[in-house]
C-alpha cells in the first residue's frame, strides 16, 4: 500500500520538453504554479497535435500551508459578444479514432473565446513566486529552435491531419508537402513572436493590442463572430473543489462532464478484495459512459514544499484558424457538440470532461494526477489512481497498466488485460473488443505521488524528479 511520506517535488507530462520546461523553473526555485505555467507554456510548443496557446483548460492547486485545493476554469466562453451577425456554417470532418468514424465541425464558426494565456497568468498571479518573464522563457526558447516530433505524436498527427493541415498548420506539419516521421521538428513560425508578446506585457497581452486584432481578424475573415469584447471580457474563473472519498483517501477536482468524482465513489469499497475480473466488471461499471474524441494534454507538478499543480488544456481537434505570423492555431471547441449543453449565449462558459485532481489522506497530498483524452480522462484517472491507492504500484507502473475503456457496451481493452477480467466482462454483457497494441485512444495520464511519478507512454510522456 501507498507508504505516508511526502511527495517528492517533480514534473510529469506529455513531452520530454514539456517536462525540461517545467523542471528548469522548479529547479530554479519556483513554486508548482510557476512550474506548472512554464510547462504548460512550453506544451502550448511542443504538443501542438493537442493543445495551444489558443485553447482552454482547467487547473487544480493543492496549497500545502492551508491544506486546500482550489480549482481554476480558464476554459473557452461562446464568442459574439456585441455582434449582430450570424456565424458562417461550420465545415464538416469525419474522423475515424478507436475503430469509429466520427464527425466534427471545424472553421472559423468553431472558435471559442482562448482562455489558456489567461489561465496561465491566473496560477502565476495567484501562487507564482519567479518573475513572470523566467516562467515564460523555456516555451519561448522552443518556439524559436522547434521541438522533435514524438513517435506517439506522430501517430496522433496521422490520424487528425484533416484539421491540422489546414491553414498554416501545413508550414508546421508538412513543410516539405509530407506529413513529419518521428523526430522531425515541429516548428510554428511566428509563435516566438507571440510568446515574446507575453513574455514582456503579461498574459493579458493575449487579449489586447495587435495579437488581439489578428486573432478577432482571422476569425471574421472566415465568418465567425469572436469579437474584441469576447476577448476584453474574457476572465478565469474559481468554481468549487469537490470531493470524493476513495480507499481512505479525499479525491479533490472540479465536477466535470464525465464526472469523475462520481466514477470514484460508484466504485465497491472492497475494491482491493474482489477477484481480477469481479474488479474489471466494477470498474467498467463505474466507467460506462459515451464515446466522445479530443485532443488534450496534462501536466501535473509538485514542489518542495508540498504544493501541487495539475493542468490540463485543450484546442478539440483545431479550428484550421491561424491568425497570420503569430504560430497560434485557434481551437474548435464550438465544433463539439457534445460539450454544447442546452441554449448557449456570448459570454457563456462551455463545459469538459477535463478533470485534474489531487488526492490527500490524514498525512496531507498523496497524489497529484491528470489526464488527456475526452471520455477516457476519467478511465485513465481511474486505473492510474486505483493503481497507486489500492495496488500499491509506483505512479510510473499504474500509468502503464492496461486499461479497459467502456463505450455503450463494448469494452475496449489493452493488451495484458487478464484472461479473468476478459471472461468476466463477457458474462456480464460486455461486447469485447481486444487491442493488439497500446493506443493513445486509451487516454495519457501524468502521476506524481509518494513513491515517484509517471507519465503515460501512449503519449511520449516523461517525468523528472527533483
């Protein structure tokens, strides 16, 4: 079982300069939070097949000195405030992903209001403690050499180049007409200027001025109707930390579309007792959900002081907008309608599955965990987090355990998956689909908890301790 000693401080995400980012400024003597922003910066470079500057995403900050966790939407609002036009129709793409053809709307129509630059100037303004322009400087210094393009990127990059070859997207993706191989680098022209924009006039230099201007231009020159007043009144908000209790220990998160908090507490409180493939069948149950697509990404920090900082953003698949000159590819979350929940007015903030967390028990922060992947963040918190509580396996063993995702009655399952769990879900009704290899369909978790950290390998994650 989990042993009682303190978290070791680390950073844990989906790209090994994701990572270097992040530790840099850790090591320099930053809080989790200035981590957290320089890492999340630097992914805003280095994993753009997920996320951008010209996403949204969500944080979660565990304050050892007051023992509380505070959690941050800094995701997308609706676009159109005080315009009077109607958004042009969106374009159509199909998207097969998980064996399943999926349709979504991408174009200027798509854009939802950025809300990533705000976020990250939210978490430094609130428990920064390094100067602004230091916590920035990693992602600034990738932006101007390019990053190498991971094997696990690569294969994401294949399956969504619809929406990201369009626009600039080519100049990144297929400079010399072909898509990139693996270690190719990726490089956005342009996005070492933006990041120099932030790096000397603050976050808000998103939302003002001429950045500003080419984003809301771009956006009109396609038809959509994201204004200079969606982006003056843009703003992070603090919405409530809630709990679940889980093997004797309080999960914290913000209630999410999936919710995972729920997912938790459906599961048996025997869940360390129950056979291979009693435990497969309770923990599908507590999964059963529909099938949703997304590209997202997560980084989770921890300081020597106790403190943790979980980040997980998103752009959806891509827009296909790239205000010119700026390496800024605007997101489509719009675009998705399951994330579209009744009647929506400008100004109004659009919902997710995103869902990082910390995890405490009576000695203080156990665990810190996020996770990438639409409908399977919540399958990949689950398994890693039930990995670390209840199996006692390291952050990096539980990241890397097979994993069984429901969809509808059909469970996806990685290879090693045990013939038990198989026969299991069989009889309870379960459609069985095998996978022959591990997928980054099956989600990218980032741990950090007291016997070390991981991150998912689906993903080309990394981790460093400090």
């Amino acid at each position: 079982m989990l042993s009682t000693g303190r978290v070791p401080a680390g950073v844990a995400a989906g790209h090994p300069a994701t990572v270097a980012a992040g530790y840099a400024v850790l090591r320099a003597g930053g809080s989790a939070a200035d981590a957290a922003v320089a890492a999340t910066l630097a992914a805003c470079v280095a994993e753009t097949v997920f996320t951008g500057l010209g996403g949204g995403g969500f944080a979660t900050y565990w304050s050892a000195a007051e023992q509380r966790a505070t959690c941050l939407d800094f995701f997308v609002t609706v676009p159109g405030i005080g315009v009077e036009t109607a958004p042009a129709p969106m374009s159509r793409l199909q998207i097969t992903f998980g064996g399943i053809a999926q349709a979504y709307s991408v174009g200027a129509s798509s854009v939802g209001v950025p809300g990533v630059p705000a976020g990250c100037g939210e978490l430094h303004a609130r428990w920064g403690r390094l100067p602004w322009e230091q916590v920035v400087t990693p992602a600034l210094r990738l932006a101007g050499a390019g990053v190498p393009l991971p094997a696990e990127h690569a294969k994401v990059l294949r399956s969504v180049e619809e929406s990201l070859l369009i626009g600039d997207g080519a100049l990144a993706y297929a400079p010399e007409g072909e898509l990139l191989e693996p270690g190719e680098r990726v490089h956005h022209p342009g996005l070492d200027r933006t990041l120099r924009l932030l790096a000397d006039g603050g976050a808000g230099s998103f939302y003002r001025g001429a950045l500003a201007d080419a984003v809301v231009h771009a956006v009109h020159d396609g038809g959509g109707v994201l204004s200079h007043a969606d982006l003056a009144t843009y703003a992070v908000a603090e919405v409530p930390a809630v709990t679940a209790r889980f093997a004797g220990h309080t999960v914290h998160a913000r209630v999410d579309l999936n919710d995972t908090l729920g997912a938790f507490a459906a599961l048996p409180a025997n869940v360390a007792d129950l056979s291979p493939g009693d435990r497969a069948v309770a923990i599908t149950r507590a999964l059963g959900g529909p099938e949703q697509r997304g590209d997202t990404t997560n980084v989770t920090v921890v300081d020597a002081d106790g403190n943790a900082c979980v980040v997980t953003t998103t752009m959806g698949l891509g827009s296909g907008v790239w205000p010119p000159g700026y390496g800024v590819h605007l997101n489509s979350m719009l675009g998705e309608g399951e994330l579209l929940r009744g009647h929506t007015d400008p100004g109004d903030r659009m919902s997710s599955m995103m869902c990082p967390l910390v995890v405490t028990d009576g000695a203080g922060l156990a665990l810190a965990a996020g996770a990438a992947g639409a409908s399977r963040i919540r399958t990949a918190l689950l398994h890693s987090v039930i990995g670390v509580l209840v199996d006692g396996r390291t952050p990096a063993e539980a990241v890397a355990w097979p994993r069984i995702h429901p969809v509808d009655g059909l469970a996806h399952l990685e290879p090693g998956v045990s013939a038990d769990a198989v026969e299991a879900l069989t009889a309870a009704g379960y459609e069985i689909r095998q996978w022959d290899t591990y997928d980054h369909y099956f989600g990218g978790a980032s741990v950090i908890g007291r016997a070390g950290a991981g991150a998912d390998p689906r993903r080309g994650g990394a981790a460093h301790l400090l």
